[in-house]
C-alpha cells in the first residue's frame, strides 16, 4: 500500500554523540518503515543540538569524560546503555569512542540533506562513534565517511548550520534527543518503538480527524 496522505513533517533534535539519538534514532527508522507499510508518510529531517557547544576536537575518551561528570557510576550507566542498546541490535563500545566537537560533524549531515543522502549519513556517523571508535570531530575522519556514503562535500553551510542550532536553543531545547511532528515537539529523551508508534497513530488520528 502506498502512501495516501500527505507526509508527516518529522524533525529529529540530535547528536551524534548521544547514545539516547542513537536509540531513539534506530527505533524511528523501524517505526517509519512500519507506518509505510499502513499507507502513512513521514518525512524525516534532523535539527542539531552540541551536548557541548564549542567542545573540543582534539579528541579524549568517552569514558574519561563521563567519569568527570557522573563520578564511579558511569561506567555502570554506560554498560546498562550499551545493553539496552544491544537489544536492539547496536554496539555501543565506550571503550572505544572518542569525546569530540560535533560541530564539523552536523555541517556533514546538512549536506547530506541536501543530496538526499541524510539518513544513512546520520547512522554512519552514530556506528562510526558508538562502534567503531572513529574521531567524529575529526575533518579527514569526516571526509572518509562522507565518501563512503556518497555525500560530495563542498557546499559552504556554516551560516545555516549556525542559524539552526541557535533555532533549536531558542525554542528552549536543552536536551535531546527531541521528536518533532509538524512543527510541534511532542516526545523528548529515549524513547521505545512502541511509544514512537503510539505518537505517531494519535498524530496521524488527529489528521484524519480534521
């Protein structure tokens, strides 16, 4: 069956070194596959969001950085996630990832729009930082990925880039990641696929109802 309605206009607030993206991300793909199957559209979109603004890309681990902010625990809080997130079939190896400005990182998903391309860009970028231990802040890092993808690098997006993410902070966006239908937010932090759909059939409800 086909879509019969106009798309749903999805935005997904993000970054790309947050594990509860990444989550929330891979649950969504699955949850818009599942709705076109039931004759729903949903255009999806990313806004950006830096967990730290103006961060460093020299690079340090993971792990060092979350010891700092969340003392002893957090290497238990990164093994609950990484668990949480094998379930749904994503290796997250903070033994591995690399603490790193995300700036450059978000420019390369803006050109992927634009080419078509950004969904795939988007969970490249999330393996290459959760699994592959990749320096995602890193622009010859960047440039290999986006070869991989087939995203052309060149388009000069910073002022856009910059216009977005100040877009994002003045609509009070503080954490992420944060599901936008039709200009509206309407779920923030992790979220599970069955919550995802259940947000979507009331929106899609309401539609049909007007």
């Amino acid at each position: 069956m086909r879509p019969s309605r106009e798309p749903v206009r999805t935005e997904l607030v993000f970054d790309v070194v947050c594990a509860a993206s990444y989550l929330t991300f891979a649950r969504l793909i699955r949850v818009i596959d599942h709705l076109f199957t039931r004759g729903r559209a949903v255009d999806l979109s990313f806004l950006p969001f830096e967990l730290r603004p103006g961060a460093s890309t020299v690079g340090r681990p993971v792990l060092d950085e979350l010891r700092e902010s969340a003392g002893p625990g957090a290497d238990l809080v990164a093994a609950a996630t990484a668990r949480e997130a094998a379930r749904e079939g994503l290796i997250l190896r903070y033994d591995r990832a690399i603490a790193t400005g995300t700036f450059a990182a978000h420019r390369l998903v803006m050109v992927a729009y634009q080419q078509g391309m950004v969904a795939q860009t988007v969970e490249r970028l999330f393996r290459a930082h959760f699994t592959d231990g990749l320096h995602v802040g890193d622009a010859d890092t960047l440039r290999r990925l986006a070869d991989e993808v087939g995203v052309v690098l060149g388009e000069d997006v910073d002022a856009e880039l910059v216009r977005r993410l100040e877009l994002v902070r003045s609509r009070g966006i503080t954490v992420v990641p944060v599901l936008i239908l039709d200009g509206q937010p309407v779920t923030a932090g992790v979220q599970s696929t069955e919550r995802l759909l259940a947000v979507f059939d009331g929106w899609f409800a309401a539609r049909d109802a007007d």
